[in-house]
C-alpha cells in the first residue's frame, strides 16, 4: 500500500464509456499518472481508450471510496 506523502502525487487515469442501448455510463481504469515536481503529470496507460478522452482523479485508497459510497465520508 502506497504511504500518504506518495498518495498525494498519484493519480489513476480512466475513460468514462457510454452504452448506445442505454445510455449508462462506466468508468474503465485504463493507467495511472504521477505528478511531477513542477506539477506536470507522467500518465502511463495499460490500455488506449477508443473514444480518446482521459479523465484523471486523485487516488483514494478502496477503503476510502467505500465510505464516500455508503455516505460515510468524513
């Protein structure tokens, strides 16, 4: 597990997919990006996405992101 100072400089990168039949939305992790000191990012991709739109976020541990779920975030 990743400490908290090394969290901050980490990012995961996704593509947020929309389905033709019904319009639901999914969200393919597809990398990670890191934040280098002069605030620039380094993105690498596990995979490409198709539609070419990379959306990056903070990365949250699994245990934070199933609080902000259940409305349990603090």
């Amino acid at each position: 597990m990743l400490e908290d100072n090394s969290q901050r400089g980490v990012k995961l990168a996704y593509t947020i997919v929309e389905r033709d039949k019904d319009g639901r939305k999914f969200w393919v992790r597809v990398g990670a990006a890191f934040v280098n000191r002069d605030g620039s990012l380094n993105v690498r991709l596990d995979a490409m996405p198709v539609n070419g739109q990379l959306h990056i976020r903070d990365y949250q541990p699994p245990e934070d992101r199933d609080a902000v779920r259940r409305g349990q975030a603090a």
